[in-house]
C-alpha cells in the first residue's frame, strides 16, 4: 500500500467508546457501520476485521447478528458477501488467530479505551507477553488495498513506558503511523518509521539456520564464501525474510534482506500478488530487499551472486558517503 495517496491508504476513526467487561459496545457499532457503508457501496472489495482481543472480536460478532436481524438490505449483501470463495469472506477474528487471511480491507477494532472512571489502563493481554510484536507485524500486513483504524484512544494515551517486551511499544508507533498517515503528515511518518527500522534491523546475536529449499542453502554458502555474515529466517513475524546480510560496517544491524524465489512462485499468479504485498510491508519497515529467481540462479549462478554483492557493497558505499554529510 501506497501511504500518501487520496484518500489514504490507511483511515484513523476517532469514537468515544469505554472500556466495559474487555470490550467496548460503541467502537464494535462504529465498526459493524463501516462495514455496512462499505459493503453497500464497494461490494466487489474484500473486508477483514482484526481486534486486539476475543471479547471484542465477540462483540463485532453480536452486532453484526443484530444489525442482520434489523436491515434486511444489510443482511442480503452480508449473506452474498459469505457465500463467495472462502479468501472473498468477511471475517472478524482477533490477533491471535488471524495468521494467513488477507483481504482488500482490513478494518481495526482497537478497543482499549478509558474506562468509567476515565483512567486508561494499559492491559494489552496478548501483546504484552513475549513475542506479542510478531501477532501485531502479522495483523497490520492483512490488508492489500486500504486500512481503517478505529479507535476510542490517541495514541500518546497508551503508556509503554515500563513495558517489557516489544508489543506494547510497536501498537503505540502502529497508532501514530496510523494516525498520521491518515492525517497526511510526512514528517511524522518518517519519523516513526526511522525508529520501528532502528529497532528492528537489530541482528540476533545468536541465530541457528534454517532454510526451505536446497536453492537457499547454495545462496547463503556463495555469501559466505566471500565474507559476508547472513542469517536465515529474520524479520517480521509472519512476514520472515529468507536470508539476512549483515552489515559489515555495523555487526549490530541488517543491511539486505534476500528473498529466494523457486519454481511454485512463477506458476502461482496468487503467490506473486501475495509476495508483492509482502515485500511492500517489508520495505514499509525500513527493509531493502532483493529477489533471486531460481530460474535465473540455475542458468548462471555467478551472475546472480555477483548482482547481490553489487548491491551490498553499493548500500555499504551509501552510507559512508551518509555518514560523511551529516
């Protein structure tokens, strides 16, 4: 998805839910409304909802039953929508089970909100235990076309402060970026995109390999043979790269993702569109990325390999000259 472009890839809805039994009853009917609107007018397009928790996920689910009980032109355009292909569906689903669905738009229910006494408690369940980041990486990248964000907080209400794992923090970033992507602010976006990257090019100190297919094993001992350090199966959760170059003036960080394509992508017309996506979340974190076609690395090895070490000696020669200016 293309960030800056009108409307925006990416809508922030501001409601004034609370914070109820884990759940919140107004932002669950803003977002079944949306769903409405967008079904009616855009019924050829896919929709996803995604919340941050069951109970929530629950209460979408409720008042979608009771608004198919109460418009019946709701309900004939929802039971149309369900009897498609199985990818075409509308589905509500939270964090945790939403692995593997894509659709045209996702619709996001955050949920958390100030409760009666007008406190935010900042109980994020899931995303708080270890590893919550790689659920949220995972849910963000569902959409292909357009993002609606609807939330009953601002983000600078979430407190991450004393948060011990990464989660917390990146749905705070996710938020701002949200907001100001919707909001059209440039200088805001680049900022928060520079300090999700900062953290997550960060290398693994300590990595064991792993690899999918005899092809990647013949890249990763090519870039090892001259002197580069590359890591297998690094990223973003869902969203893993195939292999990592580590930068040589930096051990700290990641200069190249490389993505090993085989014979299956060039027959699967879904896959390519997939991986395009794929790679555009990828970049939207801060990744340069680089495709090698089986194809191509069957047919002349050394070509290839020698196209990738251009690349890294050419990111490597970049950022001196960066470094140099500033």
């Amino acid at each position: 998805m293309e960030p800056f472009k009108e409307p925006p890839a990416i809508e922030w809805k501001k409601v004034d839910g609370l914070w109820i039994n884990q759940s919140n009853l107004l932002e669950a009917q803003k977002v079944v409304n949306i769903l409405k609107k967008q079904i009616t007018e855009r019924p050829n397009q896919s929709v996803g909802i995604i919340t941050f928790n069951v109970n929530q996920q629950e209460n979408i689910l409720d008042e979608i039953d009771r608004l198919i009980e109460d418009d019946k032109e709701f309900a004939v355009l929802y039971n149309q929508m369900q009897t498609r292909d199985l990818d075409q569906r509308i589905f509500v689903k939270n964090i945790e089970n939403v692995q593997g669905d894509e659709r045209d738009l996702i619709i996001f229910s955050v949920g958390y909100a100030r409760v009666e006494n007008g406190r935010v408690y900042n109980r994020l369940e899931l995303l708080s235990h270890l590893g919550g980041e790689n659920r949220l990486n995972v849910a963000v990248s569902r959409a292909k076309e357009k993002i609606i964000v609807v939330s009953s907080i601002e983000p600078n209400e979430l407190d991450v402060t004393n948060a011990k794992n990464r989660g917390p923090k990146l749905l705070k970033s996710y938020l701002e970026y949200a907001k100001s992507t919707s909001e059209n602010n440039r200088e805001m976006v680049d900022r928060i995109l520079k300090e999700i990257q900062d953290g997550s090019h960060t290398v693994v100190s300590s990595q064991s390999l792993h690899f999918d297919s005899g092809f990647e094993v013949q890249v990763y001992d090519m870039l090892v043979d001259l002197g580069y350090e590359v890591h297998t199966q690094v990223g973003m959760s869902g969203y893993k790269i195939d292999l990592a170059v580590v930068d040589p003036s930096d051990s700290t960080k990641y200069l190249l993702g490389i993505e090993c394509d085989g014979a299956m992508y060039h027959s699967s017309p879904s896959a390519k569109e997939r991986d395009v996506y794929r790679q555009r979340f990828l970049e939207s974190w801060g990744w340069k990325i680089e495709r090698i076609w089986s194809r191509n690395w069957w047919e002349n090895r050394s070509s290839e390999i020698e196209r990738i070490e251009y690349v890294i000696k050419d990111l490597v020669k970049k950022q001196k000259v960066t470094q140099m200016i500033k």
